[in-house]
C-alpha cells in the first residue's frame, strides 16, 4: 500500500506501482484532502490520516501488508505502524518530516507556505502547471510530470491544517514500531529533511530497520533518482516477503 506526499494523490505512485506490479498487488489511495478524495474542512490532524490508512487496511481485508510512504505519507505509515505494531509486515519510509528542530517555532510559517502554494496552483491550468513542473524538475521522467499537476489542481488547502497540528514525537514512533523499517534519505542540501543525524539516532531507537541514503536527491527521492530508490525498495521488499 502506497501513501503519498502533501499535495500529491495515489497516482503520483504510478511510475513505482508499475515496477512493483508483477511481484505484488498494489493499493494507491487518495488521503482525505487529495486526489478524489473527500475534501473536508476539518480533521487534518497526522494522527487521523494514519486512522484512515489503518481502516483502509481494515475495510480491504489486507493480512499484513508492505506499507510505503513518502513524505507526509512516510509520517502516516510510520504513525500506523506505532498506533497498531501488527498491522503491517514491513514499513518504507521515504524523507520523513523529522527533524532536530523546535516544530512549533516553524509549523506556523511552513503550514502557510504550503497554503499560499496551493492556492497559487489553483490559478493556473493543467498546461501550464505541467509546464512548470517541466521547469522546475528538468530530471524528472515524463511520467512524473502530469499526475504531478493534476495532484496540484485537486488538493484542497485544508490539508495545511496537518502541517500546523501537533506531531507525534518520531522518537516515541519509532520506540514502538515492531515491524522492520527501511528509511531512505536524501541530501538536506538538495531539499532532504532526514539528515545524517536523525537517520543515526533513529537506528538507535528502532528494533529492526536500515537507512538507505541515495546521495545526490532532493525530497522527492523516487522521481530524482528512480533506479537507484526502486532497487532499494526491491531488496528490502524480497527480504521482508522471505520472512514473513
């Protein structure tokens, strides 16, 4: 099951689902505020959408599903596996929000960057979104750029709420996470949240786990450099499905 970033929806995944298909069945689903979606004016707090993605589980009869995430999405599987330590078989969790840093001195600022950001997506046409997401990301594959912008056009900004809610402490997660971890990195200079330090105290605060760092990306590891994150995601999925 694939959980996606902030401004995103479940076909911003379609390039990894594709790569994944003929060994695994895949579930991408839209967060409450995303995609298709309900858009509701409340109820954005990180603890909700990890009740949503556990229901979902629930709701679709999953035994012990691989659970990925990126981003926001990375905190909402990370939070689901500590709210209920059986529910999956293994985590990946691309970039996670967690930082060193006092959040509630930053919340505030970055939950109103993210808003004036949507609402300025929400003046342009899908055109000339994929058009600016072609000149932002010139790396990126073809395939990334236009779920991309259409992801741009139907988030709703109450999702910022999530931004400006309190978090859970990642250390308390991680504490009580039991299934193995795989948390991919990339380069804080480049964009990455995760830096060297917390993936270091992070493996001292998880039961089993690995840091896969992919040098050279920014936040969006798999559209930076796909072969490198997708090989990644392959071993330690073989490895979990080998054990289960």
């Amino acid at each position: 099951m694939l959980a996606h970033g902030i401004t995103d929806n479940a076909l911003c995944w379609t390039r990894v689902a594709l790569a994944l298909e003929s060994d695994y069945d895949i579930v991408m689903y839209d967060a409450r505020g995303h995609g298709l979606s309900d858009k509701p004016p409340q109820g954005y707090a990180p603890e909700t959408l990890a009740q949503d993605l556990v229901s979902l589980v629930h709701a679709l009869r999953l035994q012990r599903p691989f659970l990925l995430g990126h981003s926001l999405g990375a905190e909402t599987v990370a939070i689901a596996a500590a709210l209920e330590p059986e529910l999956a078989t293994c985590i990946i969790l691309e970039d996670p929000p967690w930082r060193d840093l006092d959040q509630q001195t930053t919340t505030q600022g970055r939950a109103e960057h993210y808003r004036q950001s949507i609402l300025r997506y929400k003046t342009k046409t899908l055109h000339e979104l994929i058009t600016t997401c072609r000149e932002r990301h010139p790396s990126w594959d073809e395939a990334e750029i236009t779920p991309w912008a259409i992801a741009k056009l139907q988030v709703s900004p109450y999702v910022v709420q999530t931004i400006a809610a309190p978090w859970p402490s990642w250390r308390e997660l991680l504490k009580q996470i039991r299934c193995p971890i795989l948390l991919i990195t990339a380069d804080p200079d480049k964009g990455g949240i995760v830096t060297s330090s917390v993936a270091q105290e992070a493996q001292s605060l998880w039961r089993k786990g690995q840091v896969a760092h992919i040098a050279g990306v920014g936040h969006s590891i798999h559209r930076d450099n796909f072969a490198k994150y997708i090989r990644s995601v392959k071993s330690f999925l073989k490895h979990c499905k080998g054990a289960a």
